[in-house]
C-alpha cells in the first residue's frame, strides 16, 4: 500500500484537478472488490448473508464509479480476476457455484456481449472518434503497445525526467514494424499474457498482478480515440503491478536472514518511489519552475511549449520596458513552436492572437492565415473550440482587442470544416451572436 502511496506516476491524478474524477472512479472500484471479497469469504459459513453483501457492492459501486469516469465499468473484470486467482479452491458447494456464475453472467458476461454485438452492428461509434484524430485506428493500438510498456517500466523504475503532466511528444506507430519497437512491444505484451494465464497456479501473486494491470488498461489503452498517453490512467491499474512488487519484496526479505539487510530490500524502494514523488510535487508547487521543468523534460511536447509561452505572456503583462519586450518575443517564439511541433495543435496560434490584442501589438498575418487554413482544412479537436470560446468571451468582456472582420473570418473558416458540429458548435456560435449582438449596440448608443 505504501509503495502505490508513494509512487510518482500517481501525482498527476492527485495534483491534475479535473483527473479527481479517476481518483474517485478508483475509490469505488476499490470499494466493490473489497465488498466482493468480503462477501465472498462471508458465503463460505453464511451463504445468504455473503451472497447479499456481494450483489449490494456490485449493485451499488459499479453505477457509482462509471458515473464518476467510464473506465469503472472495468469493477466486474476485476472481480472475475480476483475470483479466478485467490478464491477458485474454496468453492465445493453447488448453490455457491451457481450463485456466482449468475453473478458473473449478469455483470461480467451479458455487458460485455451486449458491447460486442453494439459495436459490430454500429462500427461508426468508434470510427468516426477517429475524425479528430491526426492517427488511425490501427496507429492507436500499434502505439499503445508501446506506451503500456512505458507504464509498466515507469511504475517499475520511474524516472521523473521521463514523466510529466504531457506525453505528446510521444512517437506514434505507423505500422507494426515502425518503430520496429512496436513489434516488439506486441510480441512482448503477448508472451506476458500467455505466461501469465498458464503460470497462474504456479504464481499467482505476479500474474495476478500483471493481468490487473492488463484490464485496467482494456479501455484507455485500447481502441476507442482517445489521447495516446496519459499518467493518470495508471492510477488504479498500478495497483496490481504494485502488489506483486511489494510480494516479491517481501518474499526476498524473508529470505534473507541478516534483517537489517532484510529491511534495506524494503525499504530502500519506498525511499526511491517517495523521494521522486517528494520531488515532483515540489516542481509542481510552483507554476513557473513546473512549466521550465516540464519544457526541459519533453522539449517537443507542443502543450508544454504552449504552457511556456502563457508563463512568458502573463510575465509580460505584468512588466515594462526592454523587460516587457523580451518576455513577449520569448513568449512569441513558444506559441510559435507549439504550432508548428504539431499540426493540429493550434492553441499556439490562438494564443499569439490573444497577447497581440491585449498588448496592443501588430497582427501577424502569416500564422493568423496558417490559424484559419487549419480551422477550415485540418480534424477539428476539442480545444479549437476551447480557445474559440475563450478568445470570443475576451473580446467581449473588452480585454482582448480584435476586429470584427477578423473575428468573421475566423468563425467562417470554422463553419467550412465538415467537422465543426454539434453541441460544441452551437455553443461557440451561441457565444459569437451574442458577440456580434452587443457590438451593434454598442456602435449604435
């Protein structure tokens, strides 16, 4: 428990507000399989009492913790695998055998036939999630087998120069031989997979642990398009890896008959897992020193470079002088940077429109017109209209200062790509009428 406690690949779960929702799916899945178990060693002496503790837990933790992310769906799989690894012997009786295969058939089984046969009949609810992608399918699930190796590398041995709130400078997988570690990583993940299963009477403790981690990760890590990595996904997944560190720990300690060497086996990973969490959480404390440390880190991330460049902007706002223009040309050069590590990534570009208006600076058309061609040609992903509604919303509350016309031709070249629709559409447009609506009263009081 200390070493999932202390581990620094849990931080950006804890410290990244808006993933307190992992935290809090987390928390109810482990509530369910804690439920699960109890009632599950209730039933050996009192069927009925064991039986009814399982369907509450199952009954209530599994609405509550999909309600707080949809990855707690994954709560029955981890109960299958706790039945399967730690209570496969202790069933001899039929009544309990066929209480939990119905259990198992109404919260494992018949969900998961009902996705299948949903997804084989309606295809385009996976494939159009790909519209805002810059990857395919197939590009996702070849990276993928790349990236749970990083996790599984980084709960290991977590190197906090390696880690950070943003992976997207992360190499995408082309195809299964490019880079020829995707091959690897496929061949790898299911060479693991099949010891596991056939080694699991033999040790059941690490592969317990290894396919808790697998599952944990059958969402995120899987087909539906989402980003391509994300630390906190690790954040209940982690536990199974982190139970069979600490049980091959403390296997090795006890073997060990000198115990103050016993007790460094111990706790010398704890120091090492602590230390590194210490040292993030102090990087973090400070929002200058954390995006300096995060740009340093990952050089080619277009978000920290774009994170940069907000710490510059607001650093000149708040100066004057030679002082002032440096800051803005330091800032100007991250927006910049941000925009072009990446093309579909245009905070960059919103973001130098924003600190020109405010700081009363000279439009620069070349990345202005580079904004509207990927408005109109390029997938239009959810912080387009982030920065849309945030650039409307300054210049009506008159702190950025942006032309009518420019504004017009922004919103029109958004309304040519095929992919701007929807609530998100109609919100930012909701917001641009408006806009336009106090401009013509203002010019006719």
């Amino acid at each position: 428990m200390a070493i999932w406690l202390f581990h620094p690949i849990n931080l950006t779960t804890v410290l990244y507000v808006v993933q307190r929702m992992a935290g809090l799916s987390a928390l109810f899945c482990v509530l369910g399989m804690y439920g699960y178990s109890v009632g599950r060693l209730r039933m050996e002496t009192q069927f009925i009492h064991g039986a009814v503790i399982i369907l509450s837990s199952l009954l209530l933790f599994i609405p509550v913790a999909v309600l707080s992310k949809e990855n707690g769906a994954l709560l029955p799989s981890y109960c299958v695998l706790i039945e399967v690894f730690f209570y496969r012997s202790k069933t001899d009786k039929k009544h309990q055998k066929y209480f939990l295969y119905s259990v198992f058939a109404l919260f494992f089984i018949l969900p998961l036939s009902l996705l299948i046969s949903y997804l084989i009949l309606h295809p385009e609810w996976i494939i159009n999630g790909y519209n805002n992608r810059d990857f395919t399918l197939m590009q996702r699930l070849y990276t993928e087998s790349r990236v749970v190796w990083f996790y599984l590398a980084m709960i290991i041995l977590p190197i906090n120069s390696l880690l950070g709130l943003f992976h997207d400078d992360f190499v995408l997988s082309t195809s299964l031989f490019y880079p020829i570690t995707t091959f690897l990583g496929v061949v790898g993940l299911c060479f693991l997979v099949f010891i596991a299963i056939y080694q699991y009477r033999k040790y059941p403790v690490v592969c317990f642990g290894f396919l808790f981690f697998l599952v944990g990760h059958s969402i995120e890590s899987s087909i539906i398009a989402l980003e391509l990595v994300h630390e906190h996904r690790n954040y209940l997944p982690d536990v199974g890896v982190c139970f069979a560190i600490a049980y091959l720990l403390i296997r090795i300690a006890q073997r060990i008959k000198l115990k103050s060497l016993s007790y460094t086996v111990l706790c010398v990973p704890l120091l090492y897992y602590s230390s590194n969490t210490f040292s993030r959480a102090t990087t973090w404390g400070n929002q200058n020193v954390h995006g300096i440390v995060e740009l340093k880190n990952h050089p080619d991330s277009p978000r920290n470079n774009y994170h940069m460049a907000r710490i510059y902007a607001n650093l000149a706002h708040e100066s004057e002088g030679l002082e002032r223009d440096e800051y803005i040309e330091r800032a100007e050069h991250y927006f910049i940077k941000s925009a072009v590590l990446h093309p579909n990534y245009n905070d960059g570009l919103f973001g130098l429109i924003v600190m020109n208006s405010i700081e009363g600076r000279k439009e620069n058309k070349k990345y202005l017109d580079e904004l509207m061609h990927r408005l109109e040609k390029k997938p239009f992903n959810a912080n387009n209209y982030n920065y849309l509604l945030a650039l409307l919303r300054c210049i009506n509350e008159k702190v950025c200062v942006v032309s009518v016309e420019r504004i017009q031709q922004i919103i029109e070249a958004c309304k040519r790509n095929k992919y701007f629709r929807g609530k998100h559409k109609e919100g930012v447009m909701t917001v641009y009428r408006k806009l336009l609506f106090d401009l013509k009263t203002d010019v006719a009081s």
